[in-house]
C-alpha cells in the first residue's frame, strides 16, 4: 500500500495548521550517531572514528589508571601472599613433627623426680618442730637422763632444726645458753650441725631444680605423646617403693651399719660421732632417728600408693591414649598428604 502525498491543496484537513517536518515524526538521532550509521559499510565492517576513540579514550582514562595502580600493588600482595605461604609451610612442618624431641630422657627426669621429690617431702616434714613435740611427748621415747626437762628439749631442740633450714651463722647455736649461762652446744656440734645444714640446704636446692626440670619436660606431653606422663609419675611411683625396700632392707639388718654408713657418705669430716652426754645426742637420741625413718618411709609410701592410684594403667586409660594417638596420626597423614 503506497504512502499518499502530501496535497498543497488548501482545503485538505490538515490545511489550517501549521506545516510540519515529517522528519520531527521519526526519533531524533544524534548526528554523529547518524554519520557513523552513514558510513558504516553494508558488509558489516567496522569503520575508525576518531571521535568516539577520543571519547572512549577519556572514559577509560580513569579506569586505565586503576589498572596501573593494581599492576603497582601486585608485589606487595605477591609478598603478603609469600609469607602466609611460608606461615603455613612452618605451621604444617611443626605438626608433622608429632614425636617430641628427647622423649626418653624427659620421660627419664620425670620418673627419677618421683622418689627425689616424694623422699624429700618426707625429710622436710621431720625437720619441723611438730614432730619434735610429737616425740617429746610420746609415750616410750626416753627421757634425759643429764637434767634436761622436756621444755628444755622443746626449746633447744627447735634451736637446731631451726639452723639447719635457715641461713643465720653460727652464732645462732653457739649464743644458745642454758638458764644458768652454760653453752648448749660444743662448738664441735655446732660444726657439726653446719654441715647438716649445707647437706640440708644443697640437698632442697638440688631437687627442687631436679623437679623444676620434670615439670618443664612434662610440657606439651599430653597432646604430643599421649600417655607419656602418666606412664612416667608410674614408674617412679615403683622406683620409690623398690628404694624404700632396698634401704629397709639395709637397715633391718644393721642399724648400727647402717647409720654408720649413712654418716660417713654425707659427713666424710668424722665430726659426727658424740659422747652420751653432749647436747645433740641428748635432744635427738637414737629412738628420735628411728622414728624419723618410719615417718619418712610411711610418707613415701603414702605419695608413692596415691600415684599408683592415679596412674594405674586401667582399661580406660589406655583407650583413651590410644584415642588421643589415633587422633594424632591421622592429623599428620592429612597433613603429609
């Protein structure tokens, strides 16, 4: 169907209004849009504008920039990326390492810690003046038979436990006078007492660092070597009750020997043997050193009875141990994977 003609005749409808552009009627296009769709060619091939380059040049201005500026943040994350990398190598490294290092020798210190520290509790609880009373004042324990009264021995008595777990000279034994101004102690007793009191002293020192050393060892233990500890506290829990056997043994069989022998290793000097009358055989007579030993034992064996107890290997001990060691392996095959 043809599109009619405009008539210039002036009695057509339209002939009282203003004349129109019929291009108005069609959508206006932007002229360089239209000279673009003008020389574009009819096969479809793109032709250069220089004006739309300049145009899409400065849009991408600002984006070009960012691009640089990303190129330029590219080796810091490089770096960043290189050290959580390297974090991550270390972190997996350290948990592949699964068995601690010198497992036998930490377990070693542990288990001799035992019957050190357990001996050493024992002698710290004789040398207090709660067992000096205690002895006094039992029935059976042999009174002085030289006039001391069983506050004389209270009081001289708690002198020489006191000097030997202090750090005061001398003069602290040898100024002790009775309340007729004679001298307590000879001064071959108080020699005496001083080296029982750097045996005493040394002795405290050394277990404590012994036992300070255990417990550092026993550090990460529990989750690296599941079991480790408790088979440790164990052992030295039995190490403890077969000295304590061996030492009885000893003694049941010579006291006199015995007590000789014990003397002579930790006093080579000789200045250990007293006559009936002097002060120090007068406060701690032989019956005082036979009870020391039972009380020391009878502690020993009573720590040495509750480690058994705690660190019997039961069937849930030992399940849970190997749980915890199961748990373990199969971290490190994920991890070595």
């Amino acid at each position: 169907m043809s599109v009619p003609s405009r008539p210039d005749d002036h009695e057509a409808p339209w002939a009282d209004s203003p004349r129109q552009e019929w291009d108005s009627l069609v959508p206006a296009v932007a002229p360089q849009e239209r000279q673009q769709r003008d020389d574009r060619p009819r096969g479809g091939a793109s032709v250069r504008n220089p004006a739309a380059e300049d145009v899409a040049t400065a849009g991408a201005t600002p984006s070009s920039d960012s691009g640089t500026t990303g190129r330029r943040s590219e080796p810091e994350t490089s770096s960043r990326d290189g050290e959580r990398g390297s974090r991550r190598v270390t972190a997996r490294e350290d948990a592949l390492e699964d068995r601690p290092r010198a497992l036998g020798l930490r377990r070693c210190l542990m288990t001799v810690a035992v019957p050190l520290v357990t001996l050493m509790l024992g002698i710290r609880l004789v040398a207090t003046p709660a067992f000096l009373w205690f002895e006094y004042h039992r029935p059976g324990f042999p009174t002085d038979s030289f006039g001391f009264t069983t506050d004389d021995r209270m009081t001289f008595g708690s002198y020489g436990l006191n000097y030997i777990l202090n750090f005061a000279p001398s003069r602290y034994l040898s100024d002790v006078v009775t309340p007729r101004g004679e001298t307590v102690f000879l001064p071959t007793e108080v020699q005496h007492m001083t080296d029982v009191k750097h045996v005493m002293l040394w002795s405290m020192l050394a277990v404590g660092v012994v036992a300070l050393v255990a417990l550092l060892s026993s550090m990460g233990l529990r989750r690296r070597a599941p079991g480790a500890i408790r088979k440790s506290l164990f052992l030295g829990a039995w190490l403890t009750l077969a000295l304590l056997v061996v030492l009885a043994v000893m003694a049941l069989l010579g006291w006199e020997a015995f007590f000789t022998t014990f003397h002579e290793i930790f006093f080579s000097g000789g200045n250990w043997a007293f006559r009936e009358s002097d002060s120090l055989i007068r406060l701690y007579p032989e019956t005082f050193w036979v009870d020391s030993a039972v009380v020391v034992a009878g502690v020993a064996v009573l720590i040495s009875a509750i480690l058994l107890i705690l660190t019997w290997p039961t069937a849930g001990r030992r399940q849970r141990a190997l749980k915890r060691i199961h748990e373990r392996q199969e971290l490190r095959d994920r991890l070595s994977a």
